[in-house]
C-alpha cells in the first residue's frame, strides 16, 4: 500500500511540473499603471480615460477571481481602497503586471476576511 501511494504522489508531482502557466491577455504593467495614474491628472479630461480603462478592467479581474474562487471576497471593500492598494502595490513591483496585483490583493482579502 505504501508504494502505491508513493507512486501515487510521485506522479502528481511530475504532471504538476509539466502544467504551463496559464497565459492573461490584455493585462497592464504596474508601470503602466503608475504612468497612466500621473497622465491622469493633467488638465484634460481625455487624459483620464485609459487610467479608467485600466480601473474598469482591474475590477473586472478581481470580480472574476472572486466568481471563480465562489466565495465574497469583495463585499465590504470599496474601489477607492482598492486602487489605494493598487498604487502601493505597483510602487514597490513596478515590473509585476496588474494581474499578479490582483492575484496578490484577492490572497491578501481572502486572508483577512478569513475566507
């Protein structure tokens, strides 16, 4: 029986370490991110519109995570908040992408909130 388990494992780990990263379209750099929110607070307000683009999609991210991990892990928090703790983020990992922001931020709620 303990070799059977021991085969078990074994090949769980070596079709664990053959899966590939899963590849995100469309995501920003947190420099992006950092550029787009200076631009933003310029004088026009045509200025403003891809930093809303990446808001709108950075919710859409979070908002997807959640749905997929089905548990709330929004409720309670507020958008301005969130982009708070996204501009910290992107501060200090301006070479990380937006979603490796979101995956962080939904790891750090889910553990808050103790989901």
């Amino acid at each position: 029986m303990t070799r059977f388990i021991v085969a078990v494992v074994g090949v769980l780990l070596a079709a664990n370490s053959m899966a590939a990263p899963v590849e995100s379209r469309a995501t920003r750099s947190c420099r992006d991110w950092q550029e787009q929110t200076r631009y933003a607070k310029s004088a026009t307000e045509m200025n403003k519109v891809p930093l809303l683009i990446s808001k709108n999609w950075f919710l859409g991210y979070l908002s997807g995570r959640a749905e997929e991990s089905g548990k709330n892990v929004l409720k309670g928090t507020d958008n301005d908040s969130i982009f708070l703790w996204l501009d910290g983020y992107c501060r200090t990992n301006p070479d990380k992408t937006l979603d490796n922001a979101g995956a962080a931020l939904m790891r750090e709620l889910m553990q808050q909130k103790r989901l």
